[in-house]
C-alpha cells in the first residue's frame, strides 16, 4: 500500500469509537498501565457509513475501513506543536507503555515504522548470505523479500490440508543454516491460526541459535481461546521475537508504526539495523492516547468480525468454499484463476486482494464496512456465478 492513500483517505465527517480494547496481548489482560496521561473512554458507535473520500471500494489491503478513531486522531492534531522537535521522549513513553503490556522491559522492545520494518531488521540482523529462513507458502512475504537482498535462501513449507502452517516440516526444515523461521500467526493470506499450544512446542523443536520470527499482525481479531500471543514465551526463549503493528485494527496503516519483542540481545542486534527517528510524533501521540483508552480493541473487533461472519453465510448460501478465517480478510475459492476476476472486480470500482502464485484460484478479500462487503458480494456474483464454482 502506498502512503499516499493516506491523502485518499483522509476522513469525512463523525468518527465513531467503536473500537475495541486498549489490550496487546492475550495475557496482558489487565487494565493500561500506569501513565501521567488520563485514561479516556471510547464515545458511542458512529452509524454504519463510509468516512472515506469518493473512490474505489478499497478491499485489497487488510486496512480498518473506519480509520483511526476520533481520540487518535485529536492526538495527532495535538502533535503538530512538537513538530519541531525529534520524536525522543515520546517513543520513550511509547516504549515504557509497551514494556509494561507485554511484561518485559523496554530495552525488550523495538520501534518500527510499520511492522514491515520490523521484519526487514529482522532479516538484516539475523540473515547471512548462504544462510537460510524457512517459511511457509504462502504467508505475507515481506520476510522473503528482504531475504532476496541479504541474498539469503528461502525453504518454503507448503501449507497443510487446513490451509494452516505445517509446524513439523517447517521445524524439520531449520538446520545448522537456518537464521530465522517465521511464523505468521494469524497467517495472512490464509486467515489461519497456530494454537498457542502448538507454537510452544515449536519453540521447543527449533534449533536455539535459529530466531523465531513470530507476526502477529491480525492478534487483535482472533477469538478462538485455543489461540494466544507468542509473548508469553519470550523470557523462555532468547530466540523469539514478537512482531505487532497499530495498521490493522488500530487504524493507523497510513501513519506507520509498529513493534517487536524480544530478548534484550536480540532486540539490540535488530536496533543496529534501524533508522534513526524511525517514528514521528503524530502517530506516537496516537499509539499512546489508543493504549489509554478502554474499550477499543473489543469493540472493534465485533464490528469487524459481525461483517466477516455475514459475509461467510452469504457465501454458504450460495454454495462458495472459502477459509474459515480468524482475521479481517476472507480467502474465497473461485475455481479459476483470479487475476481476470481481480481486473473484472476493478471495472466496478472494487479492489481485491492480490494473486498468491501458490494458490491462484483463491481470492483474498478485507473486510469493509457492511455495505462495502455487501458491494463486493453484489459484484461477485454477478462476476463469477456459484454453480461454477461448485463445479470446478
């Protein structure tokens, strides 16, 4: 996604705060930390409706549709009068607050702009020439596409017959050579889960000198108990790290930032590979005025997966298979290659998600708003007919 959307997607009119809670982590399930800022309380839910400026349905990017709620977004208009400042002392603040959520200390924590900085110095840090990260296919590929640069081989483990990761060829893969295996969980593009309990035994049957890489970007819309965040094994295990992002249910995708986790010599070999100032005062101000408001996460994450839901029964009644997901993006079967269909989609003003090379008949698709969802539902069926897909 370009920054540039930013601008195309500046936001008109109320902002509604019905996103949910201020909590990180599925052990960190109490109330925000101590703080010299006041907590604040969300407002009442705004009315289904697009904020966004006239254009295109935008279901390609796995990005909140409703935008940063109206606390993030008084906080960033607050930011501008430390425009002439570097950002220091609040990605200090922002560091402790974080610190303090996922239990660990601050120098266990890294800032990134947008998570996909994060990875890249991950891979930086952790990838030598000759050396190898396993993954699986497909997963979000920002890992191997700095592998490319660090001239690092990729092991791609396909997918089970779940769509999920194959947690014992992947293991069975890392050897002496392996520099990181990474693990998206909630996997993206898929919307799969690793159990958490699953992810500790991994842990356990990964080499100790292979780095972990655990993203967990789509954390806040899983609702499964049998799920949970990689964060509470981290003083086990000085070769996991934990990678989370405010782009998805936070709504600051345009605003960039995001954070990892892990052993204080692991973050300070990645904190070696980054750039200086790698934040701005705006979207740190936002990051911490979210954190100290209760309600949000929750909130949000039912508003997002009632759509998702609705989606997945309109699918079952027509007969469609897709990927029971745990996230807000659905993987829909069209039992022919996509890429025409993304082009026929696009004609009707609709962007879909992106061809995955490994499984060019399925079509990724974020969910929007309920009447931008039930847009595109209106357009698949008149693009690609049930029957035809029953049938392939």
């Amino acid at each position: 996604m370009s920054d540039a959307e930013l601008t195309r997607r500046r936001f008109a009119g109320a902002i509604g705060a019905a996103l949910g809670g201020a909590l990180l982590g599925s052990r960190s399930a109490v109330a925000a930390p101590p703080s010299s800022r006041t907590p604040r309380s969300p407002t009442a839910p705004a009315p289904e409706v697009s904020r966004l400026a006239p254009g295109p349905v935008r279901l390609d990017s796995n990005e909140n549709p409703y935008g940063p709620p109206k606390v993030a977004l008084d906080a960033m208009g607050r930011s501008l009068a430390r425009g002439a400042r570097y950002p220091d002392a609040l990605e200090d603040e922002l560091t402790a607050v974080l610190a303090r959520l996922h239990h660990v200390e601050p120098d266990q924590v890294i800032l990134g702009c947008g998570s996909g900085e994060v990875l890249k110095m991950a891979d930086e840090a952790f990838l030598m020439p000759a050396e190898k990260v396993v993954v699986a296919e497909p997963t979000f590929e920002a890992v191997t596409a700095f592998a490319e640069v660090v001239r690092a081989e990729q092991a791609r483990i396909p997918l089970d017959k779940k769509f999920a990761h194959d947690l014992d060829a992947m293991a069975a893969a890392c050897d002496h050579r392996t520099g990181i295996v990474y693990l998206c969980n909630p996997n993206n593009p898929t919307g799969t889960i690793v159990p958490a309990g699953l992810v500790g035994a991994f842990l356990r049957n990964v080499p100790k000198d292979t780095v972990v890489l655990v993203d967990e970007a789509y954390h806040h819309f899983v609702e499964d108990p049998a799920y949970g965040s990689a964060d509470q094994w981290i003083a086990e295990y000085s070769n996991l790290v934990v990678v989370r992002t405010f782009s998805k249910i936070y709504g600051l995708a345009g605003m960039r930032l995001g954070y990892g986790l892990g052993s204080k010599q692991r973050i300070a070999a990645m904190g070696r590979r980054k750039c200086w100032s790698n934040t701005n005062a705006a979207v740190l101000e936002a990051a911490l005025a979210l954190l100290q408001t209760t309600g949000l996460v929750t909130e949000q994450r039912k508003l997002i997966n009632d759509t998702r839901r609705w989606l997945c029964d309109e699918l079952r009644k027509d007969g469609r298979t897709f990927i029971p997901s745990h996230t807000n993006f659905v993987m829909i079967h069209l039992g022919k290659d996509v890429g025409p269909v993304i082009q026929a989609f696009r004609d009707k003003e609709i962007r879909t998600g992106r061809r995955f090379p490994s499984m060019p008949d399925w079509l990724r698709i974020t969910i929007g708003t309920r009447a931008e969802t039930a847009a595109f539902l209106k357009a698949l069926r008149a693009i690609v007919h049930a029957k035809a897909t029953a049938a392939a």
